[in-house]
C-alpha cells in the first residue's frame, strides 16, 4: 500500500476510505467506525424503506381498486393484476442489480465508486413523482412505477455495496443492526403514512378522489426523504477513487465476451457457503412476500374485516415495532457470537408460526392481532439485522461486493417473480371452484412451508467461527 494511501487515512480517519487499483487488489483494513459515522453511513436505509414497505401490502392494492373496480375487495381480478404489477417490477430488480453492482466496482472518478449511482437513481425516482401524483390513467400510473423501480434499482445495489466498502470485519454485526434497525424504522414511517392517508378506505366506503390524492402525498413525502437521504450520503461518506494500475482485458470477439460475461456471473455459485445463504435467503423471502403480498385481501375477503386497509397497517407496524427492538440487539450480539446462522433460523421460525396462525385463524383476530404482530416483528427484526451480516461473511471477495451483491439481490426478486405466480395461481383455481377463502388460506400455507424450510437449511452454513 503506497505512503500517500496510508497517510490519507491516517490524516482523514475515515472509515473505508481504501483504493481499489487494479482487479488484483483486496481492500484494505478498514478504520472501526464510531457511531455517528454508522449512523451516516446506514442512514438512507430509512427511505429506502419508506419508499418502497407500503408500496405492497397497502398502497398498491388500494390503488388497484381506482382501475379495476369491484363489487368486493380482493376479487381474483384484483389479485391477478396485483401479481402481474408485482413480477414486472420484480424483473426489472432481477436484470439490473448485477448489472450495476459491476460497473460501480469499476467506476472512475472523483465521488467514487459507488456514489455517481446514488444520484442518478435518486433522480429517476424524482422523476417518477410527478406521474404518480398525476396518476389518473393507468398509463401514466405504470409508467411512473416502471421509472420508481428503476431507480430503486440503480441505488440499492449501490449503496448495499458502499457499506461493505466502509465497514471492518468486526463491526460487520453491529453495521447489520444499524442496516435492520433503519430499515425497519423506515418500514414503519412508511406504513405509518400509508395508514394515515388511505385508513378511511374500506368495504362500504370507497373515494376514488381522495385515494388518488391521498396516494400522491405519500408518493411525494417518500420522494422528498430519498433526496434528503442521498444528499447525507453523498456529503458525509467519502470514498477514494477507483484507479485501474494494469489494463482491463479486450475481447476481440462476441462469443469471447458473452463467455467471459457468463463465466463472470458463474463464478460465484462454486462457492459453498454462498451457494447455501442465497438458497435459503431465497426461501425465506419467498415465505415474506407470499405473506406481504396478499394479507391485506386476506384480511378482506377471510376475515371480513371492513377496514382491511387499517388493519393490515396495525399488524404491520406492530410486526415492524418489535423488529426494531430485536434488530438492533441482535445485530449487536452477533458480534459476540460464535455463529450467526443460530439466530437466523430461530427468527425464521417465529415468522414461520405467524403465518400458521393465519392458516389455521376460523374467525376475526380481533385482539390476537397485537401479539401475532409482535411474534411476527421479533422474528422479522433479528432476520433482518443478521442477514446482511451473514451475507457479508458468505461472499465470495470483497474487492467485487457489488457484482456479488447483485447477484445475491436475486435472493429477492426471485421470490418476487415466484410468489405471485403461486399465489394467483392458487387463487384463481379456488376462485374457479366457488372457495376463495381456501386459495387465500392455501397461499399462508406455502409460507409457513417455504419459512421452516430455510429455518433448517440455513443451519448448514459453515461459518468461521469468530
């Protein structure tokens, strides 16, 4: 490592501040990071989350109803378009993460690697804004969603790779209960407004103007949060600027690129431990969004709940509360521990039980809904601040963290391709024999299946005990 790198460091006492020069070149040892410098660096994990938590357990599936009325909530035409909006928007978080997780682990220039790609997400999601707000024709409404996605997608990888680049291997749990502590706060500032300004819709009364309105607030508050958010991130987290020391390899054919693109993208999967945690991340997620997906129709057409909109966001914030609690502590604690998986795989269980209980529920929850979102949010909070943690140990190396990274977001986007593809699958087919009830029962059940699967899968981690 040169003089000037290491006096750089000494001089600034920035964490992750290393320079990457050449593919060869493994990060550097990383400065541990107080925790006004953790707090800046996680903190757009907060609109990311209000941005996007809302957007499919209530905003989505209200707005559904301004262009494909119904005499009852939750018709299989409802949940069909439902699922048709989830897996285009999910295709597109397939095809770009890997995409930009590669060109900002080779990124020049002076903001550095990865924070050119916050600012030109941020701005695609500006975009997107005014076409929400308006959106009284579908067009305009899908269209708006297509440049949202986009740019969420243009900054996620990005900034899930910023972080790994700044964070020293013994602060990796402590960053995990920073990343789920905000997320999930964010989550909950998110349904928190979705219930403030769309609550009142329910079976009996339903106001296509003030859903159109309502809904353009909440797209504009979450837009104004994600600018604020970049702007922090990009003023208060400094990174050294990529420099390439030895020329990048030209391919003098197609079929040598494709090959080389392909054998890029392969490599990781020899991994074993990578291998392992993207599976059974991808089961539980599949479980998480088979859940997330369809509960607020749940709670409209099995438990003939009237204001299903409200009740969705009462269990979701309860679920979202206690996994603050136990996100932070246990990203904190598995710092401490000799293995991460343990925690995981309990977490999944708590979520696997939540979703039984909605199977086998016969009439309204009514109170039971406080504990059951409590038992679900405990469950949620340690998953989510060990799993970033954990995922940071399996990959591959770090010096390309944002290729891997991509990839390892389709432990996300696969289940968001694949669940409502089950699910509307499911639906229709107990839709066509006169027992709707059954599909929506039917969809809890595959949750809980898909949830105990990766409980027990994620126990075969082989992880370097600490």
């Amino acid at each position: 490592m040169s003089e000037r790198l290491t006096s750089s460091i000494q001089k600034h006492g920035t964490p992750g501040n290393h320079e990457v020069e050449g593919d060869e070149h493994e990060p550097v040892k990383v400065a541990r990071l107080s925790h006004k410098r953790q707090l800046l660096l996680n903190i757009l994990w907060f609109p990311l989350n209000t941005e996007i938590s809302a957007l499919l357990p209530i905003v989505l599936p209200t707005q559904i109803l301004l262009f494909f009325p119904s005499n009852q909530v939750g018709s299989a035409e409802q949940a069909t378009v439902l699922s048709w909006l989830v897996m285009a928007a999910s295709l597109i978080s397939l095809l770009m993460p890997p995409l930009i997780g590669t060109f900002s682990d080779r990124t020049s220039g002076g903001l550095g690697r990865r924070r050119p790609y916050l600012i030109a997400g941020g701005l695609l999601v500006i975009a997107s804004t005014p076409l929400l707000v308006n959106g009284s024709t579908l067009a305009y409404f899908l269209a708006g969603l297509a440049l949202l996605h986009i740019g969420m997608n243009i900054i996620n990888p990005a900034y899930q790779s910023l972080v790994p680049d700044q964070v020293p291997e013994e602060q990796r749990g402590t960053a995990s209960g920073y990343v789920g502590g905000l997320s999930i706060l964010g989550s909950v500032a998110s349904l928190g407004l979705a219930a403030y300004l769309l609550g009142g819709v329910n079976q009996q009364g339903f106001n296509a103007s003030l859903v159109r309105q309502n809904a353009g607030i909440y797209y504009m508050v979450t837009a104004t949060l994600m600018t604020i958010g970049i702007l922090i991130t990009v003023l208060s987290v400094r990174e050294i600027p990529y420099r390439r020391t030895s020329p990048m390899k030209r391919e003098t054919t197609l079929l040598g690129l494709c090959w080389r693109l392909v054998h890029h993208w392969i490599e990781p999967w020899g991994k074993y431990n990578f291998t392992v945690v993207f599976l059974t991340r991808t089961a539980i997620m599949l479980g998480i969004t088979l859940f997330m997906t369809y509960v607020e129709y749940y709670f409209a057409r099995v438990q003939n709940v009237g204001n299903f909109v409200a009740t969705t966001a009462l269990i979701a914030v309860l679920a979202l509360g206690g996994g603050v609690v136990s996100g932070i502590l246990s990203g904190v604690l598995s710092d401490r521990m000799k293995r991460r998986a343990p925690v995981v795989c309990i977490a999944t269980l708590f979520m696997a039980a939540t979703a039984c209980i909605f199977v086998v529920a016969s009439g309204n929850l009514g109170i039971w809904l406080w504990p059951i979102g409590i038992l679900f949010g405990l469950g949620y909070g340690a998953f989510s601040s060990v799993d970033w943690a954990l995922t940071i140990d399996a990959l591959p190396s770090l010096k390309e963290a944002g290729k891997h990274l991509g990839l390892w977001n389709a432990s996300t986007t696969i289940p968001a391709i694949m669940a409502p593809l089950l699910g509307s699958a499911m639906i229709n087919i107990a839709g066509g024999q006169g027992n709707l009830q059954f599909g929506y029962r039917l969809i809890f059940v595959c949750a809980t299946f898909f949830l105990v699967v990766a409980a027990v899968g994620i126990l075969f981690v082989r992880e370097r005990r600490k």
